[in-house]
C-alpha cells in the first residue's frame, strides 16, 4: 500500500528509512527544506516476508519484500533513491554506558583534547565479538565533576565523557544489511528501533526526566529506558501481537488471517458488560456465514453458534490472558533496568501492537504506572494513517537520519563533526546535571 504526500518544496536533501518488521515492512522518504523544515514527500508500506523475530529468515523473500515497499515509497514521492536508514529490532540488542577520561594536566582544554578524548573512549570499547551501532557521547565530567556540556575553554586535571553504546549480534545485522543491499539499496545506517521510536514520541522532557518505552510489534517486545537525554538501558522481549494471534488462532480453532481479523475488528484489552451478549462472526467479509451468500467456509469455530458466531466476552479473556502474560515481562524487565516504585514515572506504548483498543488502560493497570500511546509528530505531508503508534519507528528512522548524531567512530575518520556541544538554550548544563542523576540511579 503507497500513500501519497503532498508536493514537496523546493529541498535541501532527501533521505529514505525502510522499517522491517515481522508484520509489515515500511517505507518512508524524507526532504528537508532549504528553510530546515521536515517533509514526508512519499511512503509505502507492504506485508511481510522472510522475517521472524526481528531476523531474516528468508533472504529472497525478505529481499523482495522490501524492494517492494521501498518501489510504492518512491512512486508515491515520484522520487527515487539509492541508500536507506534501516530499523534493527532484534539481533540481541543491548545497551550500555562506557566512562572514560584522559589527563590535562590543569590547562585549558581544547578542541584537540576533546578529540583526543573521543578518540581514546572508541579504543575503550569492548564489543566482545559483536557489532557496534551506535557510540555517541552524553556528557563530559571535569576532574569527575558531572555536568558539564561544553569542557571547551576550560582547566581540568582530567577531561571524562560518558559514551552510550548500543551492541547488536553481528550476523542478524549482516543479514538485514545484504537484504536491503540485494534490493539494489545502499544502507545509509542501522539504528536501534528502540532509539528510532524515541525520537518519533518521546519529548525531549520526557528523555531527561526519566521515561520507559514500550514498543510492541508482532513477534518483538522492545522495553527501553531514557533518562538524562538518553537509553540506559535496553531488553528485547520475544513475545508481540502476533503471539495473541496464534492464541485467538489455537483457542477457537480456526486460520490465523481470521484470528488477526478478529483481533484488529472486535478485540479490546479491556472487557465490558456487553460482551457476554454480543456475537461477533468468524468469517470476514465473502467467506459466507452471517452476511454471505454461501455457508460457512471449513468447519465452525470452537464455541461458535450454527451461523460460525463467537461470544465477544470469549474473546476478549483470550487476549487479556496473553495481555497478562506480555504485561508480566515488561513489568519485570523494568524491574531489571531499576525503573520501579519512586524511580518509575512515565511509560510511553508504541508499536503496532498498542493500536488495540484499551490497551494503554490494560498496561497502566498491570504496571501500576501512567502509560499514554506514543504517536510520531504530524509531520507536513504525512498521511493520517501513519500518524499511529505502528508507524513511530519508520518516523523515528527519518527523524533520526535529519539530526544524524555525532558517533565517535567518525572521529579522526574526516566524516561527521568531531565534536557537538549542548547549546547554552538548550539547557545543557541542566541537562548534563539530570544525566548525572540518572546514572546514578540507574546503574
């Protein structure tokens, strides 16, 4: 499926994301104005094929489904492009912050001890075998004093920064890399989805403060914490919708296109008096049964009545009870990551998977804390139907591709900047102050 933007003005760049998920594999390109402002000018999204769990399981498969929804991007931009920003969501994600810190002797710093700086803290880090995406710094420390945004003009004995790194196994990410390269696309970068979605429909507030995110997909559970202005920490579920699915699936004893009917059209995650009087038909639209021309196609649900209809109360308990399930492993990787009792503030929901309706309620009353659903920003040319939750990391993916953070493996390499400061409005050093806290709390 393509939806079509509006026209695009007159650009300074363009740049394009493919998100490649277990149910849908999506496509959005990206022109940012001469006058900075950000433009969807296409996008194009497709089932899809060859993926499991965030892996490529199928190459061909994979392959040709995301050359296909990249094609419906590019014809609803009328544009066409050669290399993406593509999501990673599986492949062991994990994430860490490295301090490092380096001697000045009590003179004033420069823009080469910082460079020294960053250049050092790359040497130090230790992926043991596995694939570095990101390495970006937080903040500086100054004779282990914290916040401090710009160390530059100033004396300090020893110069420190904190660097996050995300890790990732090397091989998924290889597979991912040669199925978007075999769509004859170049991969501009991976980024972890958890980061991409944060960008989409976390504030920057909320990144300082202290805010857990919960991205749900079909076959992957992301549960990220930021605090400072950045992850702290990181763990991949393999638990999603899908698996309410095959439950709905295995528990009325029928085919899984009409289980994710069923859970899309009259699922909820939160029941109601009405639904022990409700029936709800198995059967879509031209498989007969109740508004067909013909009878019922293969043998009735489980439970179901002479025309194949369910009681709704019925399936609403098969999604709670799974709900429960998934609700339990967020709840207790939160606990894992220190985000619970006082520490614990705001949970942001995202992902496909938190489109079902009353899902927010469900997960705020399993957690025991505020949740809201996490949407990315209305962006000028953005079609209405992908300003949803299941859409946060393809907009994540082109909102991170436009600010491009610094990574110190670009530094010395004469790509990037070598150094990027807080800006004095941006309230670094308040910022830099809430990093310090955060690390303390948190690991």
């Amino acid at each position: 499926m393509a939806s079509r933007a509006a026209p695009a003005r007159r650009l300074a760049r363009t740049f394009a994301a493919v998100n490649v998920g277990s149910f849908r594999i999506s496509a959005m390109i990206m022109g940012e104005t001469e006058s900075g402002e950000l433009q969807v000018l296409g996008s194009g999204h497709r089932a899809s094929a060859g993926i499991k769990r965030g892996y490529v399981t199928d190459m061909e498969s994979a392959t040709y489904a995301i050359r296909d929804a990249v094609e419906r991007a590019e014809k609803s931009a009328n544009t066409s492009v050669r290399s993406v920003w593509i999501a990673c969501a599986g492949a062991g994600l994990a994430s860490s912050v490295v301090a490092v810190d380096i001697e000045i002797g009590g003179r004033r710093i420069e823009d080469e001890d910082v460079e020294q700086l960053l250049i050092h803290a790359r040497e130090m880090i230790q992926p043991d075998g596995r694939t570095v995406l990101h390495a970006q710094p937080a903040h500086y420390t100054l004779d282990g004093a914290h916040g401090v945004a710009n160390p530059r003009g100033l004396h300090a004995e020893r110069l420190g920064v904190d660097i996050h790194v995300m890790l990732a196994d090397g091989a998924p990410v290889r597979n991912l890399t040669e199925a978007v390269q075999n769509a004859h696309l170049e991969v501009e970068g991976v980024v972890a989805a958890p980061l991409a979605a944060g960008h989409a429909c976390l504030s920057v507030e909320e990144r300082e403060l202290g805010v857990a995110l919960v991205e749900i997909g079909a076959d992957v559970t992301n549960v990220a914490v930021f605090a400072g202005g950045m992850l702290l920490g990181l763990r991949a579920l393999p638990i999603g919708s899908a698996d309410i699915t095959d439950a709905i699936a295995s528990s009325f004893g029928i085919r899984r296109s009409q289980a994710e009917r069923l859970k899309c059209v009259a699922g909820s995650a939160v029941a109601s008096p009405a639904d022990h009087r409700e029936l709800i038909p198995v059967n879509g639209p031209g498989e007969g049964g109740e508004g067909g021309e013909s009878a019922p196609i293969g043998p009735l649900a489980r439970g179901a009545d002479d025309k194949n209809r369910i009681v709704r109360a019925e399936l609403i308990s098969v999604v709670t009870r799974h709900l429960e399930i998934l609700t339990g492993e967020v709840g207790k990787a939160l606990k894992e990551m220190g985000f619970s009792g006082a520490r614990a503030s705001q949970v942001v929901l995202t992902g496909g998977g938190a489109e079902m309706a009353g899902m927010a309620d469900f997960v705020q009353g399993a957690l025991g804390m505020p949740v809201r659903l996490g949407r990315p920003p209305q962006l000028a040319g953005m079609p209405e139907a992908h300003h949803a939750p299941g859409f946060a990391t393809l907009a994540g993916l082109c909102l991170y591709a436009a600010e491009d953070p610094v990574d110190i493996r670009a530094v010395g390499t004469g790509r990037g900047r070598v150094y990027r400061g807080f800006a004095p409005e941006s309230g670094g050093l308040a910022r830099a102050a809430r990093l310090f806290r955060a690390l303390r709390e948190y690991f």
